[in-house]
C-alpha cells in the first residue's frame, strides 16, 4: 500500500482534514514519501466546490492541495463507514484532523479512543484557537487575520485594516502541522510512543506576527498600519520608478552605500542624516524624495537587473504570472505536471531523497473500493 520512495516512505497518515491548512499540510507529507489517505464525507472536500476559477470543471483550489493522495468517502454517521474510520486510524502512522475540538469524539475517532488501539498513534489537530476556552469558536483564517491584530498592520496608514491576499495563518498552520508531526515520529522512533500533537491558527498567528509580535511583548509597544513601509528600516518599500513601482530593501549600511552608487549618487551615502540605518528611518520623508528622482530615470526592470547585479536587494511588483516567471527565470522550475494537472512544484529539496508527485488529486472516493478492500482484507 506504502509508496516506495521519499523520506517518509512507508508512512501511512489518515486524513480527515478539510478545506485548507490540514490538507495543505498532508499534500507535503504526500510529495515527501507518506501514503496519504483523504477521508471524505459523502459531499466531498468544501474546496471541490470552490469556484471558479476551474480546471475541466473540477476546482483549482482543490486541485492545488491535494495532490499525491487517495480519496475514500465516509459517512461516519453510518456504523459501517464508521467502522472503516476507525480501522483506517488503527493502522495508521499519523492521523490529521480539523473537526471542531472533540467533534470526532462521538464516532470514536479521538484522540484517546484512537490511542487505545494504536498506542504509537502520532495524533494532530488543527483548530481555530486550541482546545481550550476557544474551543468552540469557528477557526477561519480570515477571522484569526482580525483578530490577532494582522489586519490592523495592513493597509494605508490612514486607510481601513485589510486582509492579506492569501489565507496566510492557514497555511503557516498547515506548515506548523508538519514540523510537529515530523518531530512526533522522531519521538515516537526513539521511544515508541504517540502522542497528541495540536496546533491552532490563533497562536501560529501570534508567532508568525514575529518583529510585531515582539514589540508589543518585550518592548510594550503596539504597532500601527504603516502602508508598505517598514518600522526599523529604511529604505524598504515600494518606490516609484519610470514605469511600475519597484520594491528596494537596502537592509543595511552596505547595501545602501551600493544602492546610491548605482543611482549615481554616491555622496547621499555618505551625509549624516543618511549614513546608518537609524538616520535613514529617521529621516525617511527627507531620503525618499532623493532615491525617487533618481529610480524615476528607468523602469522597474531596468533598475532590478542593475541593482541586483550590484548585490542590492530589490524587486519589481509582478501579478502571480510575473511571479512565475521570474521562478523560471531563476531556473526553479515552479510548475510540476501530476496526471496532467500543472500544480505548483513542492518547496523543498533533498539531495538524497527527492520529493515525488506520484497522483494527481484524487476524485471523490476515486480509491474507495480499493481502500475498503485493504481494510476488509487485512483487518484484525
């Protein structure tokens, strides 16, 4: 049943996750090596109705999570399906879920239920805002970007708090899922134990705000929306130049001596107002002026290629195909084609033991038969 290559060959995880952050998560442990079994309720995955955009009828956003996985559908209010549920978990290595905490309680699918019978059961769950006072509060991405203070960063200063263009602390979740069941198996390799992993949107939020984060913990202080600029640094944001506007991040005192050389203005480097980063942010209103006469001269592009090349970082704004094409440019190959469906190449690689896309994302209960078959066959 086991896929045979990749570093977590002979894995085997239960899905029962939804939507995005669970299955985000599974889809990585798919491309490395992990036998990932999708568990779905009769309508399927919410994401399969998400559209459009589509791709022959079937949603992008499903198509983009859940590649390398076998689909089986399960009404787990049916006895029999239920059953199967709990066989599946049984023999599995990993379990992954984003019911409401305790939701799975009831069809015997708990953590504690689960463990009974595989006591080296690595058990994860994924909620809004942990399994304790927040428990039955509904977990979306959106929501947590209100509420843990993310939106109130993000906009013009003297504009309304926006949401950023992606569900960005579900995936950071998703993310944080896998470091722990990764780390759960090199427990449970050392001592033979399971245990239960859990992790919410809320606190990956919290330490995914890092710098902001941090001001308000150690330094007492609240951030506020600042528009593209940054706090600590200047320059680091959008300027305009002779076309579109171009992202400059001259981080430190190198850098922006390089910067105004290659602007031609090399004495700006060296005034005092200027001259360390705590002088530029300072003095930011007076700098900005300067640097745009100059970027103004020649387009965005023009001035990437010259910056870059002189080691100062920077970058033109691109919409998501732009995106893709500078991964090409940069020979990242960023699109893999799985059953004829181009998804997005895993981030991550091994010298040793490459990822694999070994199927496409599955149809709903595309592997049903097959997966009962197993359970029926091998079952204790």
């Amino acid at each position: 049943m086991s896929p045979k290559n990749g570093p977590l060959s002979g894995v085997l995880i239960a899905d029962f996750s939804r939507i995005l952050a669970g299955p985000y998560a599974t889809m990585l442990l798919a491309d490395l090596g992990a036998d990932v079994v999708k568990v779905e309720g009769p309508a399927g995955d919410d994401t399969r109705s998400w559209m459009p955009p589509v791709r022959d009828g079937v949603s992008t956003y499903y198509l983009g999570i859940n590649r390398g996985k076998r689909s089986i559908a399960l009404d787990l209010r049916d006895e029999g399906d239920a059953g199967a549920a709990r066989e599946l978990a049984r023999r599995a290595d990993v379990l992954i879920e984003n019911f409401k905490p305790g939701g799975l309680g009831k069809y015997g699918l708990d953590f504690d239920a689960v463990r009974a019978g595989n006591p080296g059961i690595v058990y994860a769950s994924i909620s809004g805002f942990g399994s304790g006072a927040g428990r039955d509060v509904p977990g979306y991405d959106l929501m947590v970007q209100a509420i843990s203070g993310l939106m109130s960063l993000t906009g013009d200063p003297d504009g309304p708090p926006y949401r950023a263009g992606i569900s960005v602390f579900d995936v950071m979740a998703g993310n944080h899922a896998v470091i722990g069941i990764l780390a759960a198996l090199r427990h449970r390799e050392a001592t033979g134990q399971g245990q239960h992993v859990e992790v919410n949107l809320l606190s990956s939020a919290l330490t995914g705000l890092v710098n902001h984060s941090s001001a308000y913990v150690a330094g007492g202080t609240v951030p506020y929306r600042m528009g593209n600029a940054h706090p600590s640094v200047f320059p680091y944001e959008p300027l305009p130049t002779a076309d579109n506007d171009l992202i400059v991040a001259a981080g430190n005192d190198a850098q922006f001596v390089k910067l105004c050389q290659v602007l031609g203005i090399p004495e700006v480097a060296e005034d005092p107002r200027f001259a360390r980063n705590a002088d530029r942010t300072e003095n930011r209103e007076e700098l900005r002026p300067i640097l745009v006469d100059r970027l103004r001269r020649r387009g965005a592009v023009e001035w990437f290629d010259l910056l870059v090349a002189a080691g100062v970082p920077c970058g033109p704004i691109n919409t998501i195909d732009g995106g893709f094409a500078m991964a090409e440019r940069f020979d990242l190959d960023p699109v893999v084609t799985v059953g004829g469906i181009p998804t997005t190449r895993h981030p991550i690689r091994f010298s040793a033991t490459p990822v694999s896309y070994r199927l496409p994302p599955p149809e709903l209960d595309e592997h049903g038969a097959e997966i009962r078959k197993w359970l029926e066959e091998e079952g204790a």
